[in-house]
C-alpha cells in the first residue's frame, strides 16, 4: 500500500504562519499533583484540531489503573517515560520499561497499572484527537455515582469495559 501526504484541510496559505503552542517543564499539571497521580495536557484536541491527544501522566508506586477495556472510534499509544508500567495488550501483562511503546487501534483490548513500589511516567496518545479532558477531569466523580451514571459516562467518553 503507497502511503501519500493527507490533504490540505487547515492551513492554505504560501508563506507560513506563527501558530505553535509551546509549554515549559514547569508548567503544572491540569489533573492531580505533580509527581504523584497527575495528568499534563501536552497537546489536547483542541490545539490540535481533532488530530491527536497527547498526555503526560504521572503514577506514584502501586497506584493501580483502568481495567480491561477498548474504544470504539480511537486508539490509543503508550511510551514509557520513566519507571515500570504494566501493560495489557489484550493477550497478556508486560512490563514496560523506559522507551517501550504499545499501540492498540481502535477495539483493541487494553489496559495499564502501575504495580510497582516506584513512581512511572509515560506519553498517552490519542487519535484522532477526542475530548479526553473532561475525562480525566470526570474520574474522580465517579468514585461516587451510581452504576448507571458510571456506565453513561464510559459510554460518553468511548470508555467499554469488559469483565
């Protein structure tokens, strides 16, 4: 199969444009406390215009993670920043390591943990670009809803966790 460019879709012009969006080290996190559980929005659908979704997220030691589960209309990438992450890649647990990488297109079942007595660090990628923020901004709420808010929830998020 002959990969080629995509159309033109966003930018039409001959001479370029200042348009980047830069975001420094110390700049916080937008969920959680920084070195502990948090997530950094690198690059949200929004900066990106629907292409992709990039965070950073932060574990501290044995923090756990989401359970078994796919999306229908995105996938979703892992690279491993720092630290050990276990990862689900449908068939199997593996230990991910500093650089590892796993992709999982869409349906693809997955999950992730960390289990380990250190902290990790590690790059989620979306895409195409979905409104993953106020999902991770949501979690938290659902520790107390009911099953039926839950599951409209996962629902709106493309979130389908299976037993």
């Amino acid at each position: 199969m002959c990969m080629s460019y995509p159309e033109r879709v966003w930018y039409t012009g001959d001479d370029g444009e200042i348009n980047a969006n830069f975001r420094p080290v110390s700049t916080p996190p937008n969920v959680g406390t920084a070195g502990k559980d948090a997530i950094h929005y690198l690059a949200t659908t929004t900066t990106t215009r629907g292409d992709f979704g990039l965070y950073r997220v932060e574990m501290s030691a044995r923090s756990g993670g989401p359970k078994t589960h796919f999306h229908r209309t995105i996938s979703e990438s892992f690279f491993i920043l720092d630290g050990t992450v276990r990862l689900f890649n449908g068939a199997e647990w593996v230990d991910a390591q500093q650089g590892d990488f796993l992709h999982v297109p869409q349906g693809g079942l997955h999950a992730f943990r960390n289990d380990s007595d250190a902290p990790a660090d590690m790059l989620l990628l979306f895409t195409p670009g979905a409104p993953r923020e106020k999902y991770f901004e949501g979690l938290a709420e659902m520790a107390h809803a009911t099953d039926e808010e839950r599951a409209r929830f996962f629902a709106e998020h493309d979130s389908y966790f299976v037993e």
